[in-house]
C-alpha cells in the first residue's frame, strides 16, 4: 500500500487500480472528439463581441470565399427546431439563432462549417455582425441589476429555511458579528474542451458529446429536433474532466446536428477555450450576510445567513446553499434569505458543490471570526455546537462522524502545536499560519437501472449509463460486481456513456456511486438468487443450505459449512450458459411515478434534506498551514490535511483521488480562480488557462486525506454517500482562516490575493 | 487560422534576402507581410487567435550558422547564439555560475516544454499578454493603432505602473531581458543594411504615442547572437520573481539585481525590473541611490522609492507600486545575503 492506495479501513473497499487506467494513460480511451473519423466536415463557432442588444446585419460574404466552406448556419436555419429548455438536462433557455437579440457575451451567432478545421476557424473569425447595442448590466451593483427574492424562482429552492426567533435571539446574543463575504465568477476549464459531434444514419441521430448526462440530453435533444427520443443516441464513454459543466446540453449541440443533417455528413465542432466561457455554464459570483449570535460559553443561539446570486436575465439559475448551511450547527434559531440578482450574463449552472462550496465557505469563515472573538479554540467552538438533530426540521442525522473528522486530522495535521496568538508563528522571513474549517455534502441518490451478465466462463459486463467523469464510476461499480459475484476485477467489462445502455441519473449531485452501484447491487443479486436455487435445490452440490447463507467467492458458491461448488458447475447443471439481470433502483421515498421519469431523463433526487425520517450528509475537516512573506506577501500552502467520512466507502484509491482532487481545487478557490468581468461590458476578460489561474504541481506539497470509517444503512442499499463533490467544501475557509492567522487580516473576498495583503 | 506560406531559409543571408523582399522600409516586425518564427511559442498562439497576421513565416530553425545554436563561454562574457532555447542556457553551469541572474530568470520563466522549445532571441521578443490585446475584439492601440485601450479603465491588474502611456499600459512579461538589461548585454542583429549591434536597452520602445512600435528592429533584420559582458556585479546577481503561484505564471513583479560589494559597502549596483513596466526597465535611480552606501534595510527601501518614484497605476494595479517596492528591497537583501 502506498498514499494513493490507502489501506482499506472498516467498511472500506479495496483499493483497485482504475480498471480503464491502462487505456487512459496509453492514448487508447477514446473521447468523443475523438470518433467517428470518416467524412468529418468540421464546425466553428462565431459568437457575438457584445452582451447585450440585436443583431441587425451579419456579413457573410468573407467568410463564403474561404476555400473549403460548406455552410453557414445562422438566423433563420434553426427556426423549424424547438428552443432550448432550462433545467436539468437544458442549461439555458436562450436558443441563440432562434432570436437576433444577444442576451450576454460570446453568444453564438452562427456556425461555419467546412472541409478542415482551419477553414472553418478562418471562416468563423471572417463573420461580421453589425449591433444595435444597449447598454449592459454586468453584475452586482451595475446599472440595471435587478434583485428579486429566489424561493419560488427555480424547483431547486422552494423556500428560505428558518427556525425559531433570529431578531430576538440575535439582540439578546452578548457575543455577535455581522459579516459580509463573497466568492467570484469561477469557470470549470476542464481539460477536455467542449465539443460536439453530429451524424444522420437515416432517421437516426448520433451524437458524440461529452456529457454527464446521456439519456437527459437524449429526451431534450429529441424535443428541440421534434424526433422520437428512441432515434437519438448519446455517446460518451469518456470525459475528460466535467465539474458539472457537461451536466446541462448547451445549444450547440442542437445547431451542429441540424448543420449535420443539412450536409448529409457528420460536423464535429470544438469550441476553443475562450469560447467556452460564454457558451457554456459557470459558478456565478455570489455575496454573503452572515450574523452569529452566540453566548459567552460559545453556545451559539441565533444564525443567518443572508445569499446573493447572480443570473442570466433569461433564466433563475440559484444555489441556495443555506438549506446546508441552515443545519450544520446547533444554532438555536435560523433566519435564512436568498435573493438573486439578474444581469446580462449567460445562464450559470452546476460547478462542483455549486450550493456548498460558495455558501459554506462564507459560514465557516464567518464561524473562525465567531470563535476568535469569543476567543476560543476554532475546532473547540464547532464541537460546542456540535448538533443532535437538525435545527430546522429536528430530524436526526442519518450519520454524522464531524467531529471524529475533526479529530483525526487535528492530530494528524498537529494542531495542537500551533499558537493560537495571531502573527506568532514564523519561520524565517515566513509568516506561518494555521487553519481548519468543515465540509459538508447532502448524500442523495436517484433512481437507476444497470443490466448484469455473468457467464458460465465467469464473465461479466456491467451496462449503465452512468458517466465515467473521472470519479472511477466504471470502476467501483466493477468492483461491487466483482464482490457480490465472487468473480476476479478483470473478469468484469463495464459499459458505460451511452445512451442505449440503462438509464442512469444525470452525474451530478455526488449521487452516481450509490445510485449505479445500488442498481449493480440488485442486479448481481437477483443472479445470485437464481444461482443460489440451481446450486441448492434437491440433488445439487448445495442442497440443503439456504440462500441467504451462501456466499460468493473466488469462482464459487460457499456454503455455512465450507462446502462449495464451482460457478461453472453450477451453470452445467443449470443446463444454462449465461444469467442476464436487468435491475431498476429506487431510492426510499420515490415517488410511483419515478422510474417512468428516469426513462423520461428528469431522475428525482432523494436523500439530503428531503427524506421524512432523517437527514443526510457526508462530513469532512480539513486543516491548512500558510507561509506568507513577510515583505512580499505571497501565499503558499505547504500543507493541508482533509479527513472525511462518507459512510461506505467502495474503494480506497478512488475515494482519496476525488477528496484530493477536491481539495487542491479548494486551494486554487481560495488562492488564484476567477473569472474577471470587464464591468464596463458585461463582457469576461481572462478567458484562457495563461490568466485564469488554477494550481500547478509546484502549489500542491504534502497533502494528506484521512477516511474516517463510518457505516450508514439508512442511505442506500450500498451504504455510500458521494463524496466527489465534498473535498473543495470548506477548504478556502480554512485558508482564510490560515491567513488572519499569519497575519491579523481577514479577508472576506476571494480569491485571496497578494492585492489584500499588502496594503 | 489564415492560410500562410511557410518558408525554411537555410542561413541567415537567406533568410535576410526573403524577408527583405517581402516586406518595406516602413513595415514593423511584429505587423509585417513576413514574419521570422523559431520556438513559435508566441506567434503560434497570436496566428491563432487572429492577433498577429503573417502572411508569410520564415522558420529560423534551420539556419546552418553553428554559433546561433551554441553558447559560448570566455574572459570577455558569454555569448548565447539566438536559437539557443531557454532550457539550455538555464541549464548551462557556466552561466549559472557566473551569471545566476540569467540562469534565474530563465528557470523561473514558462513551463519545462515552453522553455525546451523557446528560443533566447523569440524570448526577448515575445509580445504583452495584455488581455485586451490578445482578444481581437477588443480595441488596442498596440494591434489596431487609434483604436483605442480598452485596458486604461477596464480589467488592468496585470498592467505596468512605469513606462506606460495615454495609449497603452500593457506590461512586458517576459524575465529574461530583466537579467540581459541589468548586465549591460548588447544584441547582434543582421538585415539588408548589414551587421550592427544593439545596446539590449536600446531595443524595446516604450510605447508613448505609438505603441504599435516595439522594437528597434526593422521587419528583415534578425537578433543573431546576445552578448553580456564579463563584470564584476555578475556573480552576486539574482532574479525574485512574485506570482500569483508557484510555477507558470507570469510576474506580478520581479526583481533582477546585480551587486559588486566592498564588504557591505555597494561599488556597483545593477537594478532592472520586471512585471511592472511597459518594457524590460532599468531602475538607474534606485542604483544610484545604493551607490557607496552600506546596503541594509533602509538603504534598500530608499532605493525601492527611488525606483517607483514615477510610477503611475490604475483601478485594479495599484498594488503593483508597492509589491514592486517590496520585491525590489527583498531581492537586495537576499542578493547581499548571497555566498558568492
């Protein structure tokens, strides 16, 4: 075992290599750019250099003389296709050709099409619009920003959580603050640039697109073409990198499959990177009023938290992280309020814990400023308020192991040995500082199908589509096969990205390893069954033994009492050559109607905050040290330690790749990300990796992730909550709080910058 | 992209004689009809993006010349050819020890795969990366002159706070000509008028009202070789460069600094400053200011004031002045502090 493979601890899975890792790493995983190659006629997009206004004239001469075009198409050619829907497979509402109104910055106004992709590119860059151009809102406190209340706005916030009396135990609190804090505009830049890929076989349209969400863009894309879903199929068997930006279908996939039916040959078009940031979604920028409340002994008595959002003026895109924040802590009482405020901006949409990661780190920011006021020992005052049930409904918590977090990373990060005095700790001319804060992610699950085959040689294929976005889906749900059929890891295929395999959830919402391997579970277990009666009835090797006493292992059928039949045999007695299982999920508290709505691709979340009996959250705490130069001030993070818990955990390796993961990004949220917005324009001005800033290897040093065993029946079926998205909650908080340690200055803006610091 | 013709002269006179023909008297390099290209780490990406428009390129790479490929060490300095790539010369224990400035700056510069393909010569060379000017969109004084400068009160955090003007405040980027400015370092360059050498702080313009002009260069000449003299402040030299991370960013501010001490007393100071200005930048009065005095917190500070005494920012690159002064006063004392 080494740090990426840590050693399996209670109710932990082993830590098997990624089953697709050889493929990955040797150029062999083919992503959907990639395919098909034959006959590709090549798209690039033109998009529009204002955010808001019409479009009175395109110029298309120039770009028609580029040896090689094909088509253009533009305003009026998707006029017979249905507009785009916002929502959970649609991320936006603004149907861009179908309409000469621009509604924000880099929206498409056409697509080039020609033989090479250099042709198109020149062709693309060679249309000139002509605007009517009005003058733009960019955000918060621009000209025209428009605030309105979100509950109600959007199905994702019904309501602005409350309990108790806030004003009244916030007046009678003899320890209060009243803080404001904000998070910037932040864009997913996964690696693998957005594309799509569009061909016709007859009446059928295929499309390779990386997508976290196959059969929801299969219904979508279907209704805006005006076609039988059954004739649209969705590809993507590999994603490299996603974040949520390829959970919603953006337009473009609608025009390049109409610009693709039109030639009668596939179009691929690639958007190139700075196109991306204004067709594609993104984590608008957000602003917090925190006020706590709390007694002289720590006990806090009163919370609120007050969100502001931006949104496209098109859509209510909204977050709403108080629903989590309203339940971490035993507040007492709980005012909560989220309004939005529209701009002209493209739509925003899901990136990476999109409610937590903003909203939690203004609570656990403003928690460190709580707990240095009262002047008391930051993890000391988040176990004083440590809650029994949670304050807004009272339910219990399924399971909830913070402070076994909090205590394990203490101890291993040694917070014992910091000196809690602000500016004490140096190291030369480095101020050094010490940090923690919470983690938290609701663990839901959806309904999901998976079809499972054994054969008598003791193969298996796995098929859902779910989505390997780098989480090691594909793998864990091959390992729970594996397990539960007693057959070795590299006797499993796992199928997956595809839209004519069973249809699995959006993967979103850290929902995919217990939605597909609750289905995976189920599917392998009604083949057990029918193994399990061939092996036991009257005469067979096993009769006698009943099936719930059967085990599955190595190849074999084991009985209580050590006797065991091969599978194989089993099989030859069974006069059959393969067992074909095809399984549909369910979780507790869906609806009759659920599994209809799976197929329809609008999968019902459950679990969170909405189950009748219980809340349901995974936990984590992390803990940072900065260095900060004392004459430069330049941050740096020489370490950081994250311990979570996440009740099963299937395996090891994967599980500490995505908390890692999300940790490192955690630190380029606190240090370096943001989209800059030119206020002037509505318009984004660092739209390349060279000025949007991420981390590189030489920012990450000794990183180290604990995972806490914590068992939790009340789930799912597999015992797992998600812990893909719980790694960047709560890390730039800890940072903060690593700053102000350093240095006496609390900074409530991020990114965290040598700007803050040095004046 | 634009279709372009690609040409591989096979020595520099060849190479004189093509750009010399297609292009004028008047033409500048960087907006010429036919370009030189080497590492192409920079003009590739600005050819991609539509902001440089060659229509023809000349490809460097396979001159015939030996000594542009080599780096060549002696009592009179070192001589780097000009397709001499960044790895190499950062690499090079020669310049190492005797000019860790340049190894520095060097080192500090791109990514490993940049610095393996950079040539020394297109390095010096590489154009802003303003934001503003990269984005053809936009309006820019330096791409589309009388266009205006969309950066003067947009997003201009990267912006220079010395040697900018009304028509442009986009910072030069690069490290290494900080090293080559404050080592005194002449470039040789060849054209249709022959042979000449360039004092390196001869070579950028500032931008004043015409900041489509870059460089003393005209469009058919090529830098050949760079020389930096042997002195005596080159050994007690250093680059501090200040990011916004640890690796593969460009400089908020650095600080190339070259002392010849008499014990703590400064004989000789050298001072450039990167990150802040519009062109490679000499601070001579911070150099001043430190001559003959014992070098310490205090006289460095007095310097770093010196150095930033005209400095001029904007909305979001005020912080600028101040992280410029502190670097300034941070790479002093630890080149003081150097064992040399």
């Amino acid at each position: 075992m080494d740090a990426a493979a840590p050693k399996p601890g209670e109710n932990q899975g082993e830590p098997l290599p990624r089953i697709d890792a050889r493929l990955k790493v040797t150029g062999q995983a083919h992503y959907p750019a990639d395919l098909p190659t034959a006959n590709i006629a090549y798209g690039a997009l033109s998009t529009s250099s204002i955010a808001r206004g019409r479009v009175t004239k395109l110029r298309l001469d120039d770009a028609r003389a580029v040896p090689g075009l094909l088509d253009i198409v533009t305003y009026g050619d998707m006029d017979k296709v249905e507009k785009p829907k916002f929502g959970n497979s649609g991320a936006t509402s603004i149907g861009p050709l179908h309409d000469r109104t621009i509604f924000h910055d880099g929206q498409i106004i056409a697509l080039a099409v020609a033989e090479t992709f250099e042709a198109a590119e020149e062709a693309a860059q060679l249309i000139r619009a002509e605007y009517e151009e009005e003058k733009p809102t960019a955000s918060f406190d621009s000209p025209g920003a428009k605030t309105v209340d979100a509950a109600g706005k959007n199905p994702m916030h019904k309501e602005d959580v409350k309990a108790g009396n806030f004003d009244a135990a916030y007046a009678a609190a003899p320890v209060r603050i009243d803080a404001r804090y904000s998070t910037p505009t932040q864009h997913h830049n996964p690696i693998e640039l957005f594309s799509t890929t569009a061909f016709w076989q007859g009446d059928q349209l295929i499309v390779h697109e990386p997508t976290q969400n196959v059969t929801g863009w299969k219904v979508e894309l279907a209704r805006q073409l005006k076609i039988d879903p059954a004739n649209v199929r969705i590809l993507s068997p590999f994603i490299g990198g996603a974040f949520g930006s390829k959970g919603p279908m953006t337009p473009r996939t609608a025009i390049v499959a109409v610009a693709a039916k039109r030639l009668g040959r596939p179009v691929r078009c690639v958007t190139s990177r700075m196109q991306a940031f204004g067709t594609q979604t993104y984590r608008a920028e957000t602003r917090h009023r925190i006020r706590i409340g709390a007694g002289r002994d720590g006990r806090i008595t009163a919370f609120a938290h007050e969100g502001w959002e931006v949104t496209s003026r098109a859509d209510a895109y909204v977050v709403a992280g108080t629903s989590a924040t309203g339940r971490m802590y035993d507040y007492g009482s709980v005012l909560t309020h989220v309004s939005l405020v529209e701009a002209d901006r493209n739509t925003p949409g899901y990136m990476r814990s999109p409610p937590e990661t903003p909203y939690v780190y203004a609570l656990e920011n403003a928690m460190d400023e709580m707990a240095v006021t009262l002047g008391m020992d930051p993890v000391e005052f988040r176990r004083i308020n440590e809650p029994k049930v949670e304050p807004i409904g009272k339910k219990p918590f399924s399971s909830r192991s913070l402070i076994q977090c909090y205590d394990q990373a203490a101890d291993a990060f040694g917070w014992a040995k910091r000196d809690p005095k602000v500016g004490a700790m140096r190291d030369g001319d480095w101020l050094v500082g010490m940090g923690c804060a919470t983690a938290i992610y609701p663990t839901a699950a959806a309904p999901c199908a998976a079809r499972v085959r054994l054969t008598s040689d003791g193969d298996v294929r796995v098929q859902c589509g779910s989505h390997e976005i780098g989480t090691g889906v594909r793998t864990v749900a091959g390992q729970m096969a594996s397990e539960r059929l007693g057959v070795p890891i590299d006797k499993v295929n796992v199928e997956m990205g595809d839209s004519s395999l069973p249809p699995a959830p959006v993967s979103g919402g850290s929902i995919s390893t217990a939605s597909v391997c609750s289905a995976v579970l189920k599917a392998c277990d009604a083949i057990r069954t029918k193994l399990s009666v061939g092996a036991t009835a009257e005469g067979r090797p096993l009769a006698g033994s009943h099936n719930e006493e059967l085990d599955f292992a190595d190849g074999k059928i084991v009985a209580k009492g050590g006797a065991s039949a091969k599978i194989e045999d089993v099989f030859k007695i069974m006069q059959v050559g393969a067992i074909d299982e095809y399984a549909e999920f369910a979780p507790k508290g869906a609806t009759p109607g659920a599994l209809k709505k799976l197929y329809a691709g609008q999968p019902e979340f459950h679990g969170g905050d909405h189950d009748e009996d219980s809340v349901k959250y995974a936990f984590g705490a992390e803990f940072v040290e900065v260095r900060i130069n004392r004459y430069t001030r330049e941050i740096r993070v020489p370490r950081i330690v994250g311990a979570f818990a996440a009740g099963r955990i299937m395996n090891t390796r994967t599980a500490r790749s995505q908390l890692m993961g999300g940790m490192i990004w955690g630190i380029g949220q606190a240090l370096q990300e943001a989209t800059e917005v030119d206020g002037r324009y509505a318009r984004y001005v660092n739209r390349d990796l060279q000025d949007y800033l991420v981390p590189v290897n030489a920012d990450i040093r000794d990183l180290q992730v604990i995972l806490v065993p914590e068992v939790d029946h009340a789930v799912n079926p597999a015992g797992v909550k998600g812990l893909g998205e719980l790694g960047n909650v709560g890390t730039a908080a800890a940072v903060a709080s690593a700053v102000y340690h350093a240095t006496g200055n609390r900074i409530r803006d991020l990114p965290i910058r040598i700007d803050q610091l040095i004046a | 992209m634009r279709p372009f013709v690609y040409e591989q002269p096979n020595d520099i006179s060849a190479a004189v004689a093509i750009a010399s023909r297609f292009t004028t008297d008047d033409e500048q390099p960087t907006r010429a009809n036919a370009q030189f290209i080497a590492g192409g780490t920079n003009l590739a990406d600005y050819m991609k993006l539509g902001v440089a428009v060659p229509n023809r390129l000349l490809d460097l790479n396979r001159l015939e010349e030996p000594a542009l490929r080599q780096i060549r060490v002696s009592d009179d300095g070192i001589r780097f050819g000009a397709l001499v790539r960044m790895g190499e010369a950062a690499d090079h224990a020669e310049v190492k020890r005797r000019c860790p400035v340049i190894a520095d700056s060097l080192r500090l510069a791109a990514s490993g795969q940049i610095r393996n393909m950079a040539s020394l010569a297109g390095n010096i060379l590489q154009r802003t990366r303003c934001e503003y000017f990269r984005e053809t969109s936009w309006p820019c004084n330096k791409r589309v002159p009388g266009s205006g400068c969309a950066a003067m009160e947009g997003f201009n955090r990267q912006h220079a706070v010395l040697g900018a003007s009304d028509a442009c405040i986009a910072t030069y980027h690069g490290d290494f000509a900080q090293a080559l400015i404050a080592l005194d370092a002449v470039v040789r360059a060849e054209g249709s008028r022959g042979a000449r050498k360039v004092p390196f702080a001869r070579l950028h313009r500032l931008p004043r009202d015409t900041p489509h002009i870059e460089t003393d260069l005209a469009a058919d000449e090529i830098i050949t070789a760079i020389e930096v003299p042997a002195v005596a402040w080159a050994r007690r030299s250093r680059y501090l460069k200040i990011r916004d991370r640890e690796s593969y960013a460009f400089a908020l501010a650095s600080a190339a600094v070259a002392l010849d001490l008499d014990g703590d007393s400064v004989r000789e100071a050298r001072i450039a400053l990167g990150g802040v200005a519009t062109v490679p930048w000499r601070a001579r009065a911070a150099e001043a200011a430190l001559q003959d005095k014992k070098l310490d917190e205090a006289s460095a500070d007095a310097a770093a004031q010196a150095a930033f005494a005209d400095a001029e920012s904007r909305q979001h690159n005020a912080f600028k002045v101040e992280l410029g002064k502190r670097t300034l006063v941070r790479a002093l004392l630890e080149t003081r502090d150097m064992k040399v």
